[in-house]
C-alpha cells in the first residue's frame, strides 16, 4: 500500500538509516536460552547481557511489600463505567484522562475479565516454561514472524541482550491465528489462551471508546482508525528467570511500546515493571486481579501526541522468577496511521506523517528496543 507524504527513496524514520528487509529472515547469531544461563548456576552473566552503566537499574526490593506505600501508577474501578450512573462514570473517565496523560498507565480493576480466568493463562505459561527444552525448542521463531519461542529481540549482531524468554503469538487478525504456532503444552493452554485473548479484546474495545470520548472525538473514532472489527491482536508472555546479577541486566531493556495499546498482566508476587517518570524510573506495584494498560505509540499518533507513549523496562532479580502477559491491541497493518483530522488545527498542526504498522513495527523487529527513538524520528519536521 501507498504512504502518502514519504518520499519511497529516503528512510521511513527522517533520523534513521534505512532498514534492510532481508535481516529479518533469521538471527545473527545462535541463540541462547536465558533459562538455561539462569540453571546453570553461573555466579556471572555472561557479556552479552551486561548493559552500559547508564542503563543499569536501581533495584527494588523485588518480593512485594505490603508495607510499601511509596509512589504507584494510578488504579481505576472500571465498576460504574458502563452502568447508570452518570456521575460515578464520569469520574471514572476523569481518572482514565488524567492517566494518559500524565502517567501513560494505569492499573483498572473489576474489569470484567475472570480472576480465575486471569490465573489459569498465567499459570499455565509457567507450565510451559518450566517444560523440558525439547518441548519449547519445537516452537523456537526466527525474526520473520518472531510468532513461537523467542529469547532476542532486534537482529544486530553483537547487541547487548535482555535477560528474558518469551513466546508471541497472533489472535487476529483471524487469517493469522495458527493454533498449531500455540504451545499443546500443558494440554489445557490452547483452550486457556482463546478464551483469554477474547475477553482482552473485549475490554481493549472499552477502553478504546474511553480514549475516544476524553480526546472530545466520536466514542467509535479511534477504533474506526485502527480498522473497526478488523483489527490486529497478539500476545507476548515474558518469562525472567533468576539472575545471579540483576544489577548489571534488564529483563526487558527501556522502550515505548510500538502499537495501540497494551493490556499486561502481571506476576502479582514479583515486581520488576519500571516506568519513566521525569528522569526517574517509578517501580510498578500491581495490585491484584489488575491489567496494566499503557498507551502505544499507534494512539500517541493518532491523538497527535495528546496522549504520549510512555518508556518502560523491567528490572530481573536473584531470588524469584517473573511471568508476564502483554496483550497487544493494534491497527489493522496496512492502514496508514496518521493524526486524526479532528484534533489537527492551525495551533495543533499534524506531528507525524502517515504510516503502516506494518512498517512501524519493522524498526523494532530489526533494532530491538531502543527507547522513545522510533517514534520521535518520525515527526514531521517544521
């Protein structure tokens, strides 16, 4: 498809070198199993994940506190939100408005999605983490799709690597979801994975016309731009295991997530989420039962940075293990993503120019996290 107002000879990203598509069709280098470095029983990391000094982490106390009151994202009962009275919902759409933005995330709870529900996916991808390697090697994924067992994210070679594992998968578009890509292991998962990414599709769709109605847009506006019913959807579970020292490592290094919004369920024992507030970085204390939402850059775009994308990173301990969902809820891939038409003025002109996810989502695919870089390469020069 066309993308009108970007010259196809220059880089998509004005600050960017162009990207070689040909790197996406494998990695770099072997890969390596986090897990099995974590088993080992090393006292070392090994290089390749020792991180330059200014990106170290300040680390919390990682087993969660019931004492600790200190500074939290905002956590939002979504209980009164589609009920009658008006009141409590228009409270409710305050608390979500000043959320965006001034934090970029928020914790809602009595969302709507089963507790029960909510364990079952979480323990379940435990299960399968704790498999023996050759289950997991069966599903490993190269970075065409990155869909199945992964443990690098971007293909330069020699980069500085996160301590994680992870699996992806696509839910939709439906012409994309393989069950034969989900893990058969433990034999309820597939089962488990359908049921949930339904109901986080559900909420998304709630939370979308919220976004909407705080911007001052038509409640369908947004979710009209990503495509209406015809949207794309994936999920990515994280697991950290322990490392011998987490000081000088991230789970996951710093970056803003780059599609529309995410839905993250936490490992409520251990925290390890850290969100950049100003120039410091505020541990997230999950509160149970949650889902963490965040703004992607897709909705940064298209509210012309009303609502900004916000940098994230997750800090890995010694003594505990970490499991994580992210749900990601994003355009359809070949529509172009631009500022919508009402929150663009004279005093407001458009900041970003039109672009695919499709291509969005190649720079993380090929660099890795790397930040805010990705999306603020792309504004459009004054």
């Amino acid at each position: 498809m066309e993308v009108k107002g970007i010259n196809e000879d220059q880089p998509r990203f004005p600050n960017q070198r162009p990207i070689d598509n040909m790197s996406c069709q494998d990695w770099p280098e072997p890969i390596v199993r986090v897990q099995s470095l974590s088993e080992s029983g090393s006292t070392d990391i090994p290089d390749r994940y020792v991180k330059p000094p200014a990106e170290r982490p300040v680390l919390p106390n990682s087993r969660i506190n019931g004492d600790d009151e200190k500074i939290n994202i905002p956590i939002i009962n979504l209980a009164g939100l589609d009920g009658g009275d008006e009141n409590a919902r228009r409270e409710i759409l305050g608390q979500i408005s000043a959320a965006c933005r001034e934090w970029g995330f928020f914790q809602v709870v009595n969302h709507g999605v089963r507790h029960e529900l909510m364990d079952d996916a979480r323990e379940n991808w435990r299960q399968f983490f704790h498999s023996p390697m050759e289950v997991k090697q069966a599903y490993g994924n190269s970075p065409k799709t990155y869909e199945g067992y992964g443990s690098r994210l971007g293909v330069e070679k020699g980069a500085i690597l996160d301590w994680s594992d992870y699996y992806f998968l696509h839910y939709r578009p439906s012409s994309l979801k393989d069950f034969n890509k989900w893990p058969a292991t433990p034999a309820s998962c597939r089962e488990v994975i359908d049921e949930y990414c339904k109901e986080l599709v559900r909420l998304s769709g709630r939370l979308m016309k919220v976004l909407s109605i705080n911007l001052g847009i038509s409640e369908d506006r947004l979710q009209n731009a990503f495509g209406g019913d015809n949207i794309g959807a994936c999920l990515r579970v994280n697991f950290y295991p322990k490392c011998p020292q987490p000081d000088l490592t991230l789970g996951l290094s710093s970056h803003s997530d780059p599609g529309g919004l995410t839905l993250l369920l936490p490992d409520h024992q251990v925290t390890g989420l850290q969100v950049r507030k100003g120039d410091n970085w505020i541990t997230v204390k999950p509160a149970k039962h949650a889902f963490i939402v965040n703004i992607g850059d897709q909705i940064q775009v298209l509210s012309n940075a009303n609502y900004k994308s916000v940098e994230h990173r997750v800090a890995v301990n010694s003594a505990n293990e970490r499991v994580s969902l992210a749900f990601f809820y994003n355009p359809k891939s070949d529509i172009p993503i631009e500022p919508v038409k009402e929150l663009v003025t004279e005093e407001s002109p458009s900041l970003y120019p039109p672009m695919t996810f499709d291509e969005y989502r190649l720079f993380i695919r090929t660099r890795g996290p790397k930040g805010k870089s990705q999306v603020e390469s792309m504004k459009s020069p004054r």
